[in-house]
C-alpha cells in the first residue's frame, strides 16, 4: 500500500473517531438540556398551583 494512501488513511479514522467524541458530548450535552427544561416546566406548573391557591 502507497505510504502517503496509509497516513490519509489513519487521518480519516483519526478525524472520525474525534468526531464520534464530539457526538457523545454533545449527547451528554442535550440529555442534561432536556433534564433542565423538564425541571423547568416542573418548576412552572408547580409555581402556577401554588399562585391559584
């Protein structure tokens, strides 16, 4: 195999296996946004109850 063709290709799967990182953070990221907004509307609804008492 030409030497120049192997480095390409180790730098793909470098490039690839950077960017599978950055998926997971970025799922890690939205899993806790989504905790957050259901918090919130708990937070919401709750505040709502305790008002039209």
């Amino acid at each position: 195999m030409d030497e120049n063709k192997e480095l390409s290709t180790l730098s793909v799967a470098v490039k690839l296996e950077g960017m599978d990182q950055v998926n997971d953070e970025l799922d890690k990221i939205l899993n806790k946004l989504e905790k957050a907004n259901s918090l919130a509307d708990e937070l919401a609804l709750t505040i709502k109850d305790l008002c039209s008492k």
